[in-house]
C-alpha cells in the first residue's frame, strides 16, 4: 500500500565511508567542497514549494522534533541541526530545494558527505538524494545507509557511485533510472526505529572531483542472448556519457567466456581479449565481441556461458551477460504433443527448486535485480496498481516485458514467464488505453453481449502490450454498498453476476482454451474465492478498514445460492484462474468459525478443484498469506497445502520461494501437492502459447485507444446509466435548449474514471485522455454554459445539469467509515441545491455506489445513476440528449439511509428510494395498458418459460417492468419495491411466468 514517499526505508547495504576529523582536507587536484546546508539558518523549516528542512513520519508521534542549536563543539560554525525521536512506524526528515527554482547540478563532485553526532547504538541510518523529476516530491529516490557505531561527532563522505536506486516506490514509472546528477533536488535521512534517541548533523556538502565512472558507463545490448545450437552469440558493447560527451580518459573493457553450464571446447569456442575506447571517444561508440557454439546430435536442456567484462574508466555492466545455447530436441519442446505429455515430460525434468520458482509471483518493481528472474527460476511477474515502465506506452510494456522474459531464457528449461495485471476495466495502468466502465455499470446495461464485447476490447489492447493474463473479472456479489470494491462488482444479485459472465469469453475466447494463444485474448482471473461480497460491516481488522478483508458468516445454503453461483458458471466457461479472497470465510454450523480463505483447503481444494472441476490454477491475493496466523513457514504451507498454486509474493519472492522448498523437504508439504500445482500453472502457459512466442506480439497496439475500441466504451457508458426519476419528460435534453452545468465530476475525466486508473487508488483530475461528460455534452451539440460550483449567474437557463458524485478510491481504503460516507459532499450539495432552486435540473451521480439523495429528491426533476462510465462521456451525453434512449437497470439496491444497510433483493424487509432492477427509459415506443395487458403478457411469458425462450421472455417481462414504472412514478413503496425486485431476479433466472406476476403484484400494490 503506497506510503508518503520519503517516510519509506530500504534496508542498503553499508556503503558510507566514516572518515576521521583529519579526512577533511579535500586533495590539491580537488575542486573546493560546495556547501548544501550549513544549518546557520540559512534554510528555513519549510517545505515545498520553499527551499526548507521538514519531517515526517508514519503517525502523529513518528516525526522528529528538530532544532538549530548552538554549539561550541560544531564542526562548522556555530549552530547545528539537533532533534529528538521515539519511532514506531517510520519517521525522518528531508532538506527538498525550492520547487520554483532551477534544480541544483551536483555532477563536478565525487559525492555528498556531512557530520554525524553518533551514539554507538550499532542503528543503521538511511540517506538519500533526488534526481530529476520537476522537484523534490517527485524525483527518482537513491539511497544508501551507513551505521551508527561509533561515539561523537564523524564525517560520513558517500560517493555518488555508492547509492542504489529505490525500486520500492518512485513516481509512477520512475523517470530514467539513471542517476544523472545534473537535476538534483535535496536529500533525506530516514531515522532508526523502536529506539528512542536523539541525533546532530552539521555541514553538509558536495566533495571531491567526479570519477568519470559517474558520467560513462559501459553496457551491453542485453543480459541474456539466446541462440540455437551451433549458431553465433553477437554481443554489441557500446560506451555511454551522461550528456552524450565524449570521453576525457580511456575507457577498456576485457573481457572472457568461463563458467556456466556449458562446456568449453565442447559446448562452444571461448573467447578473449581486450576492447578499448580511447580519450575523445564519442557516446554511443560499440564494439561486437561474438561466441561461436558447437552443434552436437544430443538432446539438451539450455545451457549457458557467462561473459565476464572488467572495465577501467567506466561504469561496468549491471549484470553478467550470459550466451545461453537454447534447449532442444526435448519432448516437452514438440509442439505436435499434446499439452498434458509436454507438462508431463518437462514436470518430470524440473528440481525442486525450479518446481518453487514456478509457484513464485513477484512485483516488477521489486526485483532486487532482474538476474533473479533466472537464479529464483521465478515463474510469474506482475505490475500492481500504478507500477509501469518508463515510459508508459504499449512500447514501453513491450519492451519491459521483452526484456523479463529474455531473462527467463537464462533457465535451464527456459520456461517463459506469465505477466499479469489487474486490468478491470480495460488495460487501465497503461496511459491511452481505452477505459471502460467499472463492473457496477456493466451490470447495469444487463446486456450480456456487451459485456463480451468489453472484455475483448479489454484483452486485445492487454495482449498487445505484451501481457497474457488478467486479474479480472471480479465475480464477487456487492451485499453492502459500504464496501470500498462494491463497484468491480457487477451487482447485488447473482443471477446477475452469472449473466455477465460472458466478459470471461470476451477475454479468453472458447471456453476450452483453445483461443488462448491468440494475439488478442489473455488468459483471465475470476477472483475473490468466494463470498468477498459479504463481509460484515465492522469486522475487518486490517488496519483502518471497516469492511473489506471482514468476515463473511452464511449459512452452507446461502454460500451455494449467492456467492459460489458464480464460480460454477465460471468454471463452465473455463475460466484459467481463480484469485482468493483476502476475507474470512464462517460457515454456520460447521464447526470451523472465521478462516481466512487462503487457509481454506476446504473450499479451494474441496469445492472449487474437487466439487466443480476447476482444471486451472489458483493465484494468491497481494502478500495475502501474510494475514495467515502463526510464523512464515506456516504461511507458506498453510496456504499451498490449502490449494494456492502460485504466491502473489511482491518483495518476499526469495523468502517464499527458499521457505517452501524447506517445508517440502521437511516433509510438511508433499511433492504430489506440488507437481499438482506446478502442472496447472504449466498447462496455462502452454495453452497460451507462451514457450513458443514469449515475447511481446504488438500487431495489435495500433488499436489501442482506437476510434472502434472507444466505441465499444462509449455504448458501454450510454447503456450503463440508468434513469432513476424522469418528472415531465425532462429527458432527453433539445439540443436548443439553454443548459447550466455544474458540479465537481461534471469535468473530472479522473472522478470520471473511478479507482485502479494509472493507479491503484485511481485520482482526480486530467489523468487519463478521453472525453468528460461535460466535454461529451458540448461535443453532441449542446448550447452549454459550465460553472463548477455553481456561482455563475444561473438565470436565463431552460435547465441545469449538476454532476456530482464521489472521488476515486479502491479496495478498503474506500470503505465507508474509512474517510467516505454515501453522501454527497457539501460542495456538491450546495451545487444541486444553487441550480434545483433556480431552474428545472438535472442531477447526474458518477459513483461507485449508491448515494443518499433522499432528502433533495423532491427538488430534483430528473435524477440519473452514472456509476463509473470511464473515459467515454460522449456515452453519457448521448444519452442526456436522445441519441440513445435509457435503458439501464439499477444493479443494486438504491437504499434511503446508511441505516438500511446492508439491503438487497429478497430481504424479507425490502423499502429502499429506488429496488433492484429499477430503470426508467426514454425511447420513442412505450408500451401501454393496464391490468388486462399485463394478465396478457404474463400468459405468453409462461409459454416462453416452458419453451426455453429466453429472447422472447425478456422482452414480455421487460414491457411489464416500463408499464409498471410508469404507474408508480415516484410513489415507491414496500409493496410495490420488494415483488418489483423479486421479478428482476426471476426474469434472470428465467422464470418470466413468475416474474410476470410479481410485476402484476407491484402493479396491484402502486
């Protein structure tokens, strides 16, 4: 979970030189230190946009406090920066240059030293500068670390070669990755935790001449070169400048094949020698040292030659480059096989420590180094919420993900990896993608199809950056509205969850796999297994949250019929794989009380592998086995022999990996349990296609953000709103008449989007390209005026259009009680009440759930549910003004108060503002009639029930559902809500007879 950015420590090794009073004295040829603080009081406790000195830390009691102080033993001057500290989170301080000034260029020095008071408290203590980015708050981070071993004052003098770049959290994508000096914006020290203490820092400054090591740097074209037996590895070695200036000394690099898997003299033809740059040579400069291997007639599993380069003059490569000899002739090789022999004959090859690495996902951006790929013989990679190369384009994905997996050829058996993300609603970490409604809005169209159509578009711009898998679609039933995830939901009612299903083909094709290895499908994820829907408000204990991650208490019936009902049709469809849910799982009655579902080998081994069949594999949630009870190890063997194939193990992948062969090894989990899982995660990435095309195949990537895919979007978003109250035909708007719009999500593309956009919480604001509903009504014709708050002059106008709604939020961060509530804002009240009083208005609600407008319903003559349309509001505005008629259906229930919470259709207590499967519409036709038409098409849907009719006992029960909206209007009632619900839920399963009556019912009863 994202934290403020210089409040994080990374453990570094220690890489600080701690130098006597008598190192101060800079060398002769050096140039003079250039001070950055001299604590004098010269630099204000300020932070940006100011040049100043200001704290931080995880809670209220975790910042230091700080002071300049005098003192007769400083090391420079007469004050020095003093403070005191008791941390339990994390905490520190930060020196950030003024944001409105030039950054500062650092790159003439050797490094940055300063004088520590230390305490010999044996404490490591982080140090880190920034580089580039627009200022200090939203630059690269580099770190380094020296300890606290020795008494009074020191003078710690780090090179600039010594810091190692933060991977664990930088602006979104990072910027260059490279530590260019020229564009530096200050420093921060992270302090110890769970010692109280305190500290003294003096004279901080810039030393020492830059080693041309800093500036140059020697690199190759790759770290991994494959190549077929017998053939020739070219490897291009190409000198680089920071500025692209030529080089002052001589660079050379020597370099010799050694080592590896390979046979010298058998395998291939070692090479040596010695490749120079001389002074003067220009950036960009290569040389090409190329390894001939030897073909023999054996079968062989890849094997690999290390080529070791040292260089003088420059900086060396990261990594080793390795030529690795590609595998051949191996059964599991022959693409004429079947799927299950190859997994057989390639499962029967692997160590135990190749079977570990296949069951191990790491985060991208928590590789200690992408070697580790090969060495941990990881399986799956993935990118969480916001985590995207640089830049982030589909080329950009590609080449990211080219790259991991030329990392994986490197193996021994050069098993490709399966990259995921959580797509859910289109490919919404890239920027530019086309973004669809969430789930909560794709369940309102109650259109099937289109749900189909929105996953293919979802799977052909994901596949086309090089991703094969999906962590979507979330098949969770919403219970409660006071759910941070409601809206991945597709609705309250399973039936409806079910029918949306066919977004699994629109992703993955056929549903026996056979389009999986297609260009434009991705293998996808029905998660949270099972019941993450209903957890109980209030029974969360993960951190803030109220009730994401709660317990889940359901009968065993209640269990079948809501929340696993989606899972069968799942596995029918062929779903590939299954995400559990971080929630708790009660069963009343069977004697087993509140179990984290991770740990619930009755469920993932018992009902969903066992009971109904499921074939694929079974990916864990995010360090979700961390929620286990008791020590790592029992994390890890609880959970696998649970039924979780593969670790979702962001920064731990080495720890989960080593800990698991151990428990196999003591006997705690079995071999069988892991071939078992080694052969499902196996037979997807064969069905995918991926040993024999691992790379990126962007044939498709013209097509991202294309007119045809935004099309798709934009019905999506048109069919998604429903039309909740309609007073004297409002809507559609004309065109020629005057229109004021207002309102906080009228023109935020950001609100507009929701969560999981660019990041994992989503933001407001211009983040994503596409089109606001306020630019959508201005596109279609409109005569507009816009004023967001609504203190323009608001006479002269025929009507108003107020937009308002909530901010983005994801997961348990956006439960309510944890800083949201499902009332409007009061801004936003201010707005619907300024317009509704002034003018005939129109309010629009863009949110992941209901809100309560209850007690502003009577004001409002026209009231519409958005939900989260995506980047498409050429969708709402054509909706708004006729050029698509309403046809949306509310997927939850609408309540009148949070006290009605938790409500739903077939409560036996049922009297919500608006019930499930309310929607009102605006086409040209509406049928007409009375009790005797409804008697009449209640006769002809029995027929239909009987027949199997499905198209026919729709359309007879949805004429019934417009005849009865039009004779309750707004004069809603327990009697007329509950068998109005219950007759939605009906038609979805496919009893129109009986749906038809309960509609006569609530005819009767308005």
């Amino acid at each position: 979970m994202p934290r403020p950015r210089t409040a994080l420590l990374v453990p570094g090794a220690l890489l600080a030189a701690l130098l006597p009073l008598s190192a101060a004295a800079h060398a002769a040829d050096d140039p003079p230190p250039v001070p950055v603080d001299h604590f004098e009081g010269e630099v204000p406790f300020a932070s940006q946009p100011a040049d100043g000195i200001f704290t931080w830390g995880g809670d209220a009691d975790d910042p230091p406090t700080l002071s300049l102080a005098d003192r007769a033993d400083a090391p420079e001057g007469a004050k020095v920066l003093t403070g005191s500290y008791d941390i339990s989170g994390y905490g520190g301080f930060t020196h950030d240059f003024a944001a409105d000034q030039p950054a500062h260029d650092w790159s003439a020095h050797q490094g940055i030293r300063f004088w520590w008071e230390g305490h010999d408290n044996g404490k490591k203590i982080a140090f880190e500068i920034k580089d580039g980015g627009a200022n200090g708050e939203a630059s690269e981070l580099w770190t380094t670390s020296f300890t606290d071993d020795f008494s009074g004052w020191k003078q710690i003098q780090i090179p600039f070669g010594d810091f190692t770049y933060r991977t664990d959290y930088q602006p979104v994508g990072g910027i260059d990755h490279v530590l260019g000096l020229t564009q530096m914006w200050g420093y921060a020290v992270t302090l110890p935790v769970g010692l109280k203490g305190d500290f003294a820092m003096d004279d901080v400054e810039l030393y020492g001449k830059a080693d041309q090591a800093l500036h140059a740097s020697v690199a190759t074209d790759a770290s991994v070169y494959p190549v077929a037996e017998g053939g020739t590895a070219k490897v291009r070695v190409a000198l680089a400048t920071t500025g692209g200036k030529p080089v002052d000394d001589p660079v050379t690099v020597t370099y010799a094949t050694g080592g590896g898997t390979a046979t010298a003299g058998q395998d291939y033809t070692p090479v040596s020698g010695t490749l120079t740059f001389p002074a003067g040579t220009p950036s960009g400069t290569a040389r090409t040292i190329e390894v001939p291997t030897r073909k023999d007639r054996a079968a062989e599993s890849a094997e690999t030659i290390p080529l070791k380069l040292t260089v003088d003059g420059a900086k060396a490569p990261t990594e080793i480059p390795q030529v690795v000899i590609d595998a051949h002739g191996l059964p599991y090789l022959n693409t004429k096989l079947p799927v299950k022999k190859r997994v057989a004959d390639l499962l029967s090859r692997m160590s135990l420590a190749e079977k570990a690495g296949q069951m191990t996902q790491a985060e991208r951006a928590g590789l200690t180094t992408p070697g580790d790929i090969a060495s941990y013989d990881l399986g799956s990679l993935l990118s969480g919420g916001g985590s995207t190369p640089t830049p982030n384009t589909a080329e950009g994905w590609a080449r990211m993900i080219d790259g991991f997996q030329l990392q994986a050829q490197a193996t021994r058996f050069q098993i490709p990896l399966i990259y995921g993300v959580d797509a859910v609603h289109g490919h919404n970490n890239l920027y530019g993608a086309t973004v669809m409604p969430h789930n909560i809005g794709i369940g309102a169209t109650r259109d099937p199809q289109l749900a189909e159509r929105t996953g293919a578009v979802t799977a052909a711009e994901v596949r086309a950056t090089g991703v094969p898998w999906d962590f979507a679609p979330c098949l969770c039933v919403s219970r409660d509205e006071r759910w941070g995830r409601s809206y991945e939901s597709f609705g309250e009612d399973p039936a409806l969850v079910e029918s949306m299903e066919t977004m699994i083909q629109g992703l993955q094709g056929r549903s026996d796999g056979s389009d999986l290895s297609r260009d434009d499908k991705v293998l996808a994820t029905a998660k949270h297994f099972v019941g993450d829907g209903g957890t109980a408000y209030g029974s969360s204990t993960t951190g803030t949250y109220t009730i994401d991650q709660g317990v889940t208490t359901v009968t065993r019936q209640q269990l079948e019929d809501i929340h696993l009902a989606p899972y069968r049709s799942a596995v029918r469809r062929g779903i590939g794989t299954v995400m559990p849910s971080y929630s708790s799982l009660d069963i009343t009655g069977d004697g087993k009380g509140a179990v984290k579902m991770h740990a619930r080998g009755d469920m993932i081994n018992g009902e969903l592998k066992g009971k109904l069949g499921f074939d694929g594999f079974v990916i864990s949630d995010w360090n979700a086995i961390d929620q286990l009870p008791g020590d790592y190890a029992n994390h890890v063997r609880t959970a696998v022999n649970a039924g979780v194939d593969m670790m979702m193990v962001p920064y731990t992948y080495k720890d989960f990996s080593s800990t698991l062969i151990d428990e196999v090894k003591a006997g705690r989990v079995t071999e069988a349990r892991i071939d078992d899982a080694v052969s499902r995660i196996l037979t997807q990435k064969f069905e995918l296609g991926l040993f024999e095309h691992p790379y990126a195949d962007t044939s498709g990537a013209a097509a991202i953000g294309s007119p045809a895919h935004r099309a798709v979007a934009r019905q999506a978003a048109a069919e998604s709103q429903v039309l909740l109250k309609n007073s004297g035909g409002l809507l559609p708007l004309k065109k020629s008449e005057k229109v004021y719009v207002a309102g906080s999500d009228a023109d935020d593309i950001g609100n507009q989007t929701g969560g999981w956009t660019l990041t994992w919480q989503g933001a407001s604001g211009d983040t994503v390209p596409g089109t606001t509903i306020l630019q959508g009504m201005r596109a279609a014709g409109g005569d507009v005026t816009y004023s967001k708050d609504a203190s323009a002059p608001t006479t002269g106008y025929d009507v108003g259009v107020v937009v308002v709604g909530e901010t983005p939020y994801a997961e348990g961060v956006g439960d309510v009680g944890n800083g949201h509530s499902l009332s409007l804002s009061a801004a936003d009240q201010a707005a619907v009440d300024k317009v509704c009083g002034a003018m005939k208005c129109v309010v629009l609600i863009v949110s992941g759930r209901p809100q309560l407008i209850g007690d502003r319903l009577g004001e409002i003559d026209s009231l519409v549910a958005s939900w989260l349309p995506g980047t498409e509001g050429e969708g709402v505005a054509d909706v708004l003004y006729g050029a698509r008629p309403f046809t949306g259906q509310l997927p939850v229930t609408w309540p009148k108060s949070e006290s009605q919470l938790p409500i739903n259709v077939g409560d036996a207590s049922y009297d919500p503002q608006f019930p499930y499967g309310w929607g009102l519409t605006t086409r040209t036709t509406v049928p007409h009639g009375g009790g005797g038409t409804l008697a009449s098409l209640a006769a002809r849907a029995a027929t239909a029930e009987r027949r199997g009719d499905r198209t026919t006992g729709q359309d007879l029960v949805d004429q019934a559902r417009l005849l009865v909206q039009q004779k309750v209007g707004q004069r809603m009632t327990a009697a007329v809500a509950k068998p109005f619900a219950d007759a939605d839920h009906l038609l979805l399963t496919g009893h129109y007879g009986q749906a038809l009556a309960k509609l006569a019912q609530a005819y009767r009863a308005a």
